[in-house]
C-alpha cells in the first residue's frame, strides 16, 4: 500500500466519513487563500505598472525605480524560500516526490513562506507563474488540515498529493484542467480514492474562490475561423517545431539552476542581481516581464505585431522565465510557458504567411489566434509531457473548443518530437535536483 501504510485507514465508514468532512474543509481553505492569492497578484500587477509610468516622467534617472523595485521583490521572496527551503520555485515537483514516496509532508511554514514570498517576487514583475505556488498552497492546507482531524499519515499524504489539482483550478478558474492535472502529472493515476477527492474538492475550492475573484474566463479570445480539417497537417508540423523548443526550454530551466547552485555569489545577493535585470526589462517593456497574461491576452485578442517583434518577445521570455526560476524565488513555470507558447504560435503563423502567401492563407486562414491557442497547448506538452491537461486547461481558460482536434494534433507533435529527443520532462528534472539538494540526515 502507498505511502507505509500496513493496512487501509480508509476501509472504515466512519474513517471514510471523516476523511470526506476534512477533504471539505480543506477545499473551502484551498478556494479563500487560492482565491486571495490571485487577488492580491492582480493588485501587484496593476500597482507595479502605475509604479513604472510614473518612473517615465522622472527626469534622468527615472529607470532605476523599476530596477530597484523588482531587485527588492526578488531578494525579499528569496529570503521567504529560505525561510521555509521548499517554498522556493514551482512547488509541484516537491507534491510528485512526496506522491512517489521520495519526500516527506513539508511543515506548515510552507504557507506564509509561499504566500508572502510569491506575492512579493511574482507581483514585482519577476518571469514567473502564480499556479506552482496555488498547486503547492493547495496542498499544504490538505495535510494541514488533516493533521487538525488527527488523520494518519497515509491520509495527510494522500490529501497533500490529490487536492493540488484544487489549487491550479483555482489558479487559472479551470476545474477541469486542475482536476486533469492530478490525474495526468501528479499521480499518474486514476485510482477511485484519488477521482473521489479531486470531483469533492476542486468543484467547492473554485466555488469559494467566486467570492474573492470572479467567475470569468482567463483569456478573451477573438472568435478564431475554424480551420478546415484538411489543414491539420500544418497543425502537426508545427507541434513537430515546437517540441524541440520545448525541449530546449527545458534545458535553459536546468542549466541555470545548475549555474545557480555552483555560483559562489550568496543566494540572495544573486537573486537581487536577477531581479535588477528583469527590472531593466521592466523599464524598457512591461511586456517582456510578469506571468504573461498581458502578451498572451494582447495575442488571443487580435492584436497586431509584426514578425521580428513577436522574434524580440520571443528572445528574451525563452530567457527571462528560467533566469527568474533560478533566483529560487516562489513562482511557478506554467504561465511563462503559456505565454511563449502563445508567442511562438503567432510567430509561426507569420512565418507561413510570408512564405505561403495567399496559398497558405487559404488553408489556415489570416489570423494567427488558432497556431497561438494551439502554441500554448504544444509548448506546454513539449515541456511538461502532459498533452490532455494542456488541451483542457487551454479550453477552459479561453472558453475555446472549436480548436480541440487542432489542439490534439499539434499536442501529438510536440509530445512526439520531445520524446524522440530523450528528453525529461521539466519537473522529473526539477524534482531530481531538490531530491539531490536535500540535506543529509
């Protein structure tokens, strides 16, 4: 049996019973800080915008206020991680450790260290994603509250290892791809005992959450023009590109964290030097830095940019997500990988258009929306290995699925190519290094 457990504490009705009221209250805790933690990223984002158009009207030295702003956002959330050591970076590789019995449940000082040092770090503007950090939230308030009920350890892990999922449905207001998430990448599973928390949990923590933030889609997307089914060729091919970019994006991640871990420049000063380069980014384009949303959303929307713009946004988030990864800051990889995904799908697109003209125009249509919503799908399968969450979380969050057997098919190209390059999935990866970093007993 998982997790040590002689026998099944489960096997009980009354166990049962309440192993359910606690998974409850567990949700309800998941959806108010999943929920606030959105809330309060949102507000950063919008006070770290007012903060650099003001900086634009100084005289002279007006630059220095971003750069200063985001060098203090990362050296504070370092200081947080180090505070609790696994609050730093995504947190779902810390979940699948302890799901494969590699890891010990965390302490709870996991929550305030991710809560306050995500919202500092990420709201400052650093290149990272806020559902890593809603994952390993969900999870903590799981064994938490499970140690509350005096429930065994059998039954905190499980609740630690299956109620994450809650915690990315509230993240991104996707049940469904939360849920998906568990099944796909965490457990690897789908056991009876796991679907039952995840259709009990995930459903109430997004419900809650409704109270603090909204009930809307991510992303507003311009209704794209279908294309025809005789198209998916192209759609495959560009899932075939894609997978070595994912492939590399993956390397950048852990080349940087390996440069991380043998740099002898102390941990906080080297990620106050980060964050003073994502701050110069800041100064000079606000679209270059944060999660992504912004660029992602200006994409989906319609907006216009011509081909060496979306190569320049291209450049430099391939390299500012990893760079701010290896800060060891709290932040996920999920919304900076969307974000060049979605870049890269309108940069192909322009590609074709140049070299296709009116030919390709007939087979794909003039908009770019369809490769960047099936760009966001690839890059996330090329990089993580998790083609049905991708396909489902990119559904939910633009409430798009006229796309879904585009979606399929350029996700089939990337997982293929990925796989044929032997590539390990980037958080096998990441969960390797923490595994290899922990302290000896």
């Amino acid at each position: 049996m998982k997790f040590g457990a002689e026998y099944d504490p489960l096997a009980g009705r009354r166990a049962q019973l309440i192993f359910v009221f606690a998974s409850v209250i567990a949700a309800i805790g998941i959806g108010l800080v999943g929920g606030a933690f959105r809330w309060c990223l949102e507000q950063a984002a919008i006070l770290r915008l007012l903060i650099v158009g003001w900086s634009y009207g100084l005289p002279g030295g007006g630059w220095f206020i971003p750069v200063l702003l985001v060098a203090c956002g990362a050296a504070l959330g370092q200081v947080f991680a180090r505070l609790s050591p696994r609050a730093s970076g995504s947190g779902i590789q810390d979940v699948e450790a302890v799901w494969r019995e590699e890891e010990e449940l965390p302490g709870p000082s996991v929550l305030p260290s991710r809560f306050i040092g995500g919202v500092i770090a990420i709201g400052s503007g650093m290149v990272m994603g806020r559902e890593g950090p809603s994952v390993h939230l969900g999870s903590t308030i799981g064994a938490e509250v499970g140690r509350w009920f005096g429930l065994s350890d059998y039954e905190r892990k499980l609740l630690y290892t299956t109620v994450g999922g809650a915690g990315l449905a509230v993240a991104f207001n996707a049940p469904l791809g939360g849920a998906m998430f568990t099944i796909e990448e965490v457990t690897k599973s789908f056991r009876t005992r796991v679907v039952l928390i995840m259709l009990l949990t995930t459903p109430i923590a997004v419900g809650v959450s409704r109270f603090i933030e909204p009930n809307r889609p991510e992303f507003l997307v311009t209704a794209p023009v279908t294309p025809e089914l005789s198209a998916i060729w192209v759609f495959l091919l560009f899932g075939l590109f894609t997978g070595p970019l994912g492939v590399l994006y993956n390397a950048m991640v852990t080349r940087l964290l390996q440069w991380a871990d043998h740099s002898r420049i102390p941990p906080t000063a080297r990620a106050t030097l980060i964050g003073a380069a994502i701050g110069l980014l800041l100064w000079l384009n606000p679209l270059t830095v944060g999660g992504g949303d912004a660029i992602t959303q200006l994409i989906l929307g319609g907006g216009q940019f011509t081909v060496l713009a979306l190569l320049g946004y291209l450049a430099v988030r391939f390299i500012a997500g990893p760079l701010s990864y290896a800060a060891g800051t709290p932040g996920g990889l999920f919304a900076p990988l969307l974000a060049v995904g979605a870049i890269w799908g309108a940069l192909f697109h322009g590609a074709l258009m140049a070299f296709g003209g009116d030919w390709m125009v007939g087979q794909v249509g003039s908009s770019p929306v369809p490769f960047a919503l099936v760009g966001m799908v690839a890059f996330f399968t090329a990089s993580i290995r998790a083609p049905l969450t991708g396909v489902v979380l990119i559904i939910e969050m633009t409430s798009t699925a006229a796309l879904t057997t585009m979606m399929f098919a350029g996700a089939a190209g990337a997982l293929f190519a990925a796989s044929m390059l032997g590539a390990v999935p980037i958080y096998d990866s990441l969960r390797e290094r923490m595994l290899a970093r922990r302290p000896t007993q």
